[in-house]
C-alpha cells in the first residue's frame, strides 16, 4: 500500500471529515508557532486539504523553515508523505526553487546517525520522479550501502534499483556496484534486494554470481532461494540451452528447509524438464510437502498440482509409480484432504498396483471401523463412505480384486451409519449381478446379517437381492427361515391382540407394584393421603424383531417388497423342486406373511394404514401364488435382474462417456492452410490472420455455442455519450469478488478535479474499498478499479454516480448517476454431477423450495429440457437413454454447483398435452440451502421462459 493509501486510512480512522472552510492563516500560525503535537496536526490538515486538490502555495516556505528542520519521528513521517504529494513543479514544469531547500534536508537526513530516518528517507525517495531531486542525493545514496545497519541497507539497495531504472543517466554503474556489494554482504534480506535488482537490471551479472556459489545455495536464506529459483526459470525458459548449467541447482533446492522453495522448485522442475527423473523428485517433494505440512490449505493446493501433473500422459506413468507414496496423505484428519487423495489414488491405479492398493484401502476401512488413530479427528463416517466408494470403482475397474474386496465390505451392512450401508449395498447388487462367482459367498454373508441391519431402506434392499440372486434350495429356505424370525410370530394381528390383552392384565395385576404415598391439603382446609400403584415400564421396542416394527410403525413399502421376493422364490422353488407336498407347503407359509401383512394394514393397529398401491401390489403376490401362472411367474423370475443389468451397463456407458469427453475434440481438415505466426513481418495475410485473431479473442467465436459469453460482452455503458463525463466499465467476475475496471473520459474543456467514483450496491456484495478521488484534465481520460466482494450466490445490483468539481467554478459539486450494473447469478453456477443417493439426501436436506410454473412456446419435451440446461448452466442427471423414447411426459434431475460450493437441485416434470400444436406445461421444482439461491435461480429460469422463440 503506498503512503496515500496509508493516510487515507489513517484519516478516515481518526480524522472526521472537515465541515469548515480551509484557513490559511490559522494553519501558518500552527506551523510557525507551534508545539511538536500542533505541528503534526497541523500537517496532517494540511495534507488532507492537499489531496482534496486545494492549492496553498503560501506555506511551501512555512513547511521549509519550521517544520523541515524537526526532529520529532512523526513530524518527519508526514513530511515524508507530504513531500510525496506537493506538486514540486511550476506551471511551466520547471522544478521549484524551494525544493533546493527541501533536497538539502534530505542530503542531511540520509547522513542522520538514525538508522530508521535514513531507512524511511530512502524509501521516499524511491518515489521520487524528479531527477533534478535526485541527482545532489546520490552521493549520500551510494554512502548509504555501506551502513552497519541492514534495513539502512537493505533500503538503499531499492533506492539505486529505482533510481537506475528510471533515470540511468544518474547511476550508470549500477549493476557494476550492486555485484560488487553483493559479494561481500552477508545480511539475507540485504542479499536478496540485491540479486533481485541483478535479475531485472542486468541478469548476465546475475547469473555469474550464480555460477560462483552455485553449490552454496540450500545454505541461503529461503527469501533468496525463491529469488534463486525464479532467476533460472526466466533464464532456462528464455535460453533452452542454459538447462544443463542450473537444473542440478533446482534439484539442489527441492531439499531446501523452507516448504515455499520446495514448492517453487518442484513446480520449476516439471516446467523445464519433462524427464522421468525430474518428475519423479518434483512429485516426491510434492508428496512430502502435503505429509509434513500442516495447513489444509497448503495439503489442498498442493494436491491440485498433483492432480494438474497427472493430465500429461508421461508424467502419469511416473505417478503411477508412486501411488503407496500418495496414500500416505490418508493420515492427514481433514476429510476433503482424504477425498481428493483417493480421487487421485483412483485415477492413477492400474494392473500393476492394484493389489496394494486395495491393500491399504481396506486396512483403512477396518481402522475406521475400530475407530483407530486414522480416524482420530476427522469425519469417520464420511471417509469410510468415502473408502466404500473407492473400492467399489477401483473392483468395477479391476474385477479380479472384487472376490477380496466384498466380503471386507460385507460387514459394514450393519454399520450405525445409513450412508455407508447404502454404499456397500449399491456395490454388493452390482458386484453380485457382474461377477456370478460372488453369489454363493454373498447370500450367505446377506442371510449371515440380515438381523443385524439397522436400517429400513437397507432391509428393503437385501431383500431384492436375495430374491434375485438364491437360486439352490437350501438357499431359498434359508430366506424363508430368516424372514420368519425377523417378522416374528404369525399371524400378526392375532398376536399383536394377545400381546395387547396380556399387557392390560399385567398391568391390573402386577405382582410387584411399587406404592407412592403423598400428603395434600383439601379445599376444607383438612389433610388427607394420596396413594398410587405404579409399575416400572417395559420397553418392547428392543424385542420386537426389524421388520415387525417397521410394519407397526406403517413403512408397508417394505410390505411390498417383502410379498415380491417370497414370490420369486417360490416360483424358484417350484421350478426347482419335484415333492408336491414341499410345494405346497412352502406357498402357503409365503401367501400366509403376505396375507397376514395384508390383513395387519387394514385392521388399525400399525401408527399409518396401509396405502393402496401397496395393497395392489400384496394382492397382485398373493394371486400369482394363487394361480401359479408360467407367464406371471417368469416375469417375476428373470425380467427385474434384466433390468439392473440394464441399468448397471447404462451407468458404465455414461461413465465412460464423461472421462471421454472431457478433453475438448478439435478437428482439424486435412487440407487447411498451416499460417506460420512468425512470418507476420514478412507476409501481409499472416498480419491479418493475426489480427482475426486477436478480434476473436476479444469477441469471441462468431457463430459459436449460443449462451457462450464473449469479452465484450462484459462491458456496460454506465452514462451517456452527452455527458460531460463518459463512464463504461468492464465487468470481471473472479472466484470470491467482482473487478470492476471503470473508463472515465472527460468530454469538456474543463479540468475536473476531486473526480471520485462512489458505488453502492444491493444484494450479498459489499464493496471493499472505496476508489480514491482523481483529477482528469480537459479530453482525458482515467482508469478507475474497484473491487466487489461476493460472499453467497445470489443476483445484485451495483450503482452509484460520478461527482467531482471544475477548476476556478464557483458552483456546487457537479454529479452524474450512473446506470445499474446487473451481477448474473450464472456467472457463479457451474454444472456438476453426483450420484442418486446424494442427490436424494440433498433434497431432503435442503429446505429452501422455489415451485415454477412452465410457460413457454417451446413444443418438444426434449428441447424444452436442453433449453433449461442452457439457461442456467445445469448438468442432467437423468441419463439420456432414460429420456429418449415416444412419451408424453418428461421427469428429469438437474444438479449444479456454485464456485462457492453451493448446492442446487432441480426436478423438471413437464408433459406435452394431446395435439401437435400445443406448448409444453408442467413446474420446476427448485431446492437449495439458500434463499438467496433458490429465488435467484428461479427468476434465471422465468426469464430465460419469456425469451424462449418458437
């Protein structure tokens, strides 16, 4: 921050802004007469008057006799920043005689026995643009770089690099004399100013000193180590064949102590050589940066660039190499941290490490099942979630490691977390339908633990396959037997009653009451004794077995479920068996659950009746036992495990087709014209394909992708073209602020000084600093930055207008209103992609819901659908295949996510009426964890409906 900026703050903290007239005469007085105290104030009016643009030349002379020769620090600190913004030229140009004056003071203040005044003055004068300043001062300047201080040092080694920058003339033999001190200072931040000024100003010289302690350099300082290291990639990235000379120092500084240099240098080393080697140290020095280092941030960033590192074909081949390296990162408690590593550990494993690495996966899951030091600290239940996920990709990907990864997991279906049991499920029915040799090992691991689920939504789905997948006759009487002890004793409403009638007598006639006796006063004012007889509740909850309770509970979809997997495998059981009487027997006890379960729902004991698609379903089961129909059978026997082989290929190919189509395709005819950019001097259609395409770059692709925003399209006409000020202003929208970088043009003859810009905005943006004030001459013009914070993904608005004054006008300050600056809500939405399971959890989470009504002119379902995902930058989760087809109705799940990590969800249900010309009609459901996100998404839809063409 410069020293303005500086005082600026420190005004606006301690200084009010001035109501009165600026006197003259008063601030003289202060300054002649004055106290230190007075005299600091004193300067501190006067230099906010100055940089308000008043002019008071009468107290250049003030300044010069009494309070240039202060010594008091802070009288000396503003002088420093006074000096910094009084005009020290004439009208004409010319320096002003006072500042001879002002440039002795300085001579004496370089020579000051304080260090700290020397140091400052320094600084000040790095700021300087007068030559005629700062010619008497180079003398004291070059005294100043053999100080015994290192800050008096440090800052005359800035001066001279900036004196030489801009005015060479004065120092000529500035890389000469830098090199020289160089080699014999030993002061680190010393050195470095140095080296880096060598760097800029003359990098052969630079490069010499390189040479000479080249083998010195992980003794430095990390300061100078950075400096180093950005030295050689300027130097090797503009001379290809200086590599060899400096790639063993890179390789050298990988081994640096500062966690800085040894990621600098890893990220040199990959940039300058592509070798297995190089990319070897650099990702090992990765890795051990993200274990040693503390700071999620740090592990997070770091991870990134392993994850860039991997998109080059050869240098995934290395990682590939030191995958057991990368599953270190696993101890690290942040659970972000753990997902991304098994995200990459999930894209490098191959045939060759597979074994370990399911290895260690699974030592992972069994510590957080133990809950060993692995898990300490972080989300156990997320990362094993987490872990399931992984193997259950990594034995789609590997089927030969699935045999030794399902019966690991096979354990966590009675897990207390409902999530990871789903996870495990999910796997186990694709595991189970893909690798038939599973299926023995499987059931029985399914029948094993049946009784030990928690939850019901597991329940239903163990269910379905067994089912599906016992196909021996033990196997199914197995099923029989266990679904009998989990429902408990039949028939249900018969013994719900007893349990009932037995719990009433027990309760008249409990042999072991205990008694409570109390002492009250009556309304007559007399005593008298109250007694009660109360027996100690019993819990039947815990006895009651896990699908008994879910149908007194009224969860009869389980019901339903249940009634179709008794039915398959009594159809199985039929086709398998040849005793007439095992037949028979084993469909009446089937149809007598089902019956029971039919009869339990219409008899009012459960807390929520049977619905009535769930009895259609009951009864559609019990007829089929009925009737035992070979048509009807085989429907239940062989089309459901079609389905989920559909399915689970369908969910492949979409997979598949995703990775594939990341990498954008660009194609290319084979009998284009090749233009070679560096013949542009030499030949005129070059020139003008280079300057195509530097229009393009701004506008962006003519006839391209509708929605797809180009560079001019960022910019807003804030006033009119008749204004006396023409304001337009170009709108960039970064991660976590808005950048506004404002054009002002003074369209008169006026100068206009005081020019300030003053923004104000609506929604969740807030304006971090406010533009500092300008004077803009007659035809002008000035660049005005400011910056917007955004904290939340919502629409907002940004206004304001441009005030400033005329020079020698006596009116009242001038104001022009700028137009409104629009922040789209689509500038922050990405489009993303998640499973079902979370989608579902989210929306069952989230509790903002914003309904839309369709009101479009669009015809097709398929159209309406693409235009809503063009609109508002969503992914369908809906597979393709799923809505291709003759339908008249459409049902999609759309899923987006801000760069805030916001959540969006989606559900488009729309149909087309009966009738070729009729429009489609339906509602967008829309949910969030925001309001904010859920209106302003909303609203995006309702626009882009209005705009919608036939």
């Amino acid at each position: 921050m410069s020293s303005v900026s500086e005082l600026a703050c420190y005004t606006l903290i301690h200084n009010p802004a001035e109501t009165e007239a600026p006197n003259e005469q008063q601030l003289k007085h202060d300054l002649e007469h004055g106290d230190a105290r007075v005299k600091a104030n004193a300067l501190k009016k006067l230099i906010q008057l100055v940089l308000n643009g008043e002019r008071l030349p009468g107290l250049l002379m003030t300044i010069i006799r009494f309070v240039l020769p202060s010594s008091d620090h802070q009288i000396k600190k503003l002088l420093l920043i006074f000096w910094e913004i009084w005009p020290k030229t004439s009208p004409d140009g010319k320096l002003l005689h006072e500042m001879i004056l002002v440039c002795d003071a300085y001579r004496k203040d370089l020579q000051h026995p304080n260090e700290f005044i020397r140091g400052s003055t320094l600084r000040f004068l790095c700021k300087l643009k007068e030559s005629e300043l700062l010619e008497p001062l180079m003398p004291s300047i070059r005294g100043c770089l053999d100080h015994r201080h290192a800050y008096v040092r440090r800052n005359a080694v800035m001066a001279i690099y900036t004196i030489y920058r801009n005015f060479e003339a004065l120092i000529p033999d500035a890389p000469e004399l830098i090199h020289n001190y160089l080699e014999g200072e030993l002061d680190a931040s010393c050195k470095r100013n140095a080296f880096m000024m060598l760097i800029h100003a003359d990098r052969e010289r630079a490069l010499d000193y390189l040479s000479t302690c080249i083998d010195q350099v992980n003794e430095f300082n990390d300061i100078l180590q950075l400096v180093i290291v950005e030295l050689v990639y300027k130097e090797c990235y503009a001379n290809p064949s200086e590599r060899a000379r400096f790639i063993r120092c890179i390789y050298n500084l990988l081994n640096s102590s500062s966690p800085s240099v040894r990621y600098e240098a890893a990220g040199t080393l990959v940039t300058l050589s592509s070798t297995q080697a190089a990319v070897k140290a650099a990702s090992q020095a990765y890795i051990e940066l993200i274990v040693r280092e503390s700071d999620n941030n740090v592990k997070l960033i770091v991870l990134d660039r392993l994850t860039a590192l991997k998109g080059t074909p050869a240098h995934e081949k290395v990682l590939q190499e030191l995958v057991m390296d990368i599953l270190r990162v696993l101890g690290s408690p942040d659970l972000e941290v753990r997902k991304k590593t098994l995200s990459l550990v999930l894209e490098l494993v191959n045939s060759r490490n597979v074994d370990e690495v399911v290895l260690v996966l699974k030592k992972e899951v069994a510590s957080t099942s133990t809950g060993g030091t692995a898990t300490e600290g972080g989300d156990r239940a997320g990362y094993r979630q987490a872990l399931v996920k992984t193997l259950h990709t990594t034995s789609i990907k590997f089927p030969a490691v699935a045999s030794t990864v399902v019966p690991l997991l096979l354990e966590f279906l009675s897990d207390s977390d409902e999530s990871t049991a789903e996870g495990v499920l999910v796997f186990v029915r694709e595991a189970v339908q893909t690798y038939p040799q599973l299926k023995t090992h499987v059931v029985a691991k399914l029948l094993e633990v049946f009784s030990q689920i928690k939850f019901l939504n597991i329940h239903r789905a163990t269910l379905w396959i067994l089912g599906e997948y016992c196909t021996s006759v033990e196997d199914i009487s197995r099923v029989l037997t266990v679904v009998r002890a989990t429902l408990g004793e039949i028939p249900l409403v018969d013994s719900e009653l007893r349990k009932a009638a037995n719990s009433d007598e027990s309760d008249s006639g409990s042999s072991d009451p205990s008694e409570s006796v109390r002492t009250l006063v009556t309304a007559h004012g007399t005593y008298a004794t109250q007694s009660a007889f109360t027996a100690a509740p019993v819990s039947n909850k815990e006895k009651i077995p896990p699908l008994r309770s879910y149908l007194l509970d009224g969860d009869f979809f389980i019901a339903s479920s249940l009634a179709s997997t008794l039915t398959k495998l009594c159809v199985r059981y039929l086709a398998l068996m040849t005793d007439q009487q095992s037949k028979n027997a084993f469909c009446a006890e089937s149809m007598l659950i089902i019956a029971s379960i039919l009869h339990l729902g219409k008899s009012g004991i459960p807390k929520k009746a049977i619905s009535q698609d769930d009895v259609e379903r009951l009864s559609v089961c019990l007829r089929v036992l009925c009737e035992r129909c070979e048509v009807v059978g085989g429907v239940f026997g062989e089309k459901s495990r079609q389905v989920l082989a559909d399915m689970i290929s369908l969910n492949q190919q979409s997979t598949a087709s995703s990775s594939k189509s990341e990498p954008s395709a660009v194609s290319v005819q084979a009998d284009e014209l090749i233009h070679f950019v560096v013949l542009a001097g030499q030949r005129d259609e070059v020139k003008e394909n280079v300057y195509d395409a530097s229009l393009l770059s701004a506008t962006g692709p003519i006839g391209g992708k509708e929605g797809k925003s180009n560079q001019l399209s960022k910019v807003v006409q804030l006033t009119g073209f008749s204004d006396p000020v023409y304001a337009e202003a170009y709108v960039n929208v970064n991660q976590y602020d808005i950048v506004l970088d404002v054009l002002v043009v003074n369209q008169t003859g006026d100068t206009l000084q005081g020019l300030q810009l003053e923004l104000a905005t609506l929604g969740d943006l807030k304006l971090v600093e406010k533009p500092m004030p300008c004077t803009v001459g007659p035809h002008d013009f000035v660049n005005i930055k400011a910056s917007i914070k955004v904290s939340s993904t919502e629409n907002g608005i940004i206004f304001g207008n441009i005030v400033y004054d005329i020079v020698g006008s006596t009116a009242d300050r001038n104001c022009v209103v700028l137009n409104n600056i629009h922040i789209d809500i689509m500038d922050y939405i990405q489009p993303e992609s998640c499973t079902d399971a979370e989608f579902r959890k989210m929306w069952a989470e989230f509790e903002w819901e914003n309904k839309i009504a369709v009101a479009t002119n669009i015809g097709d379902l398929e159209a309406y659908l693409e235009h809503i995902l063009q609109s508002t930058n969503m992914n369908c989760l809906t597979p393709k295949q799923a809505l291709s087809g003759e339908c008249g109705f459409l049902a999609a799940n759309l899923y987006a996510r801000s760069i805030f990590g916001e959540d969006a969800l989606a559900n488009v249900s729309v149909e087309k009426p009966p009738g070729s010309n009729q429009s489609v009609t339906g509602h967008i459901r829309i949910r969030a964890k925001t309001q904010g996100m859920a209106l302003s998404l909303g609203d995006k839809i309702n626009l882009s409906q209005k705009t919608t063409g036939n």
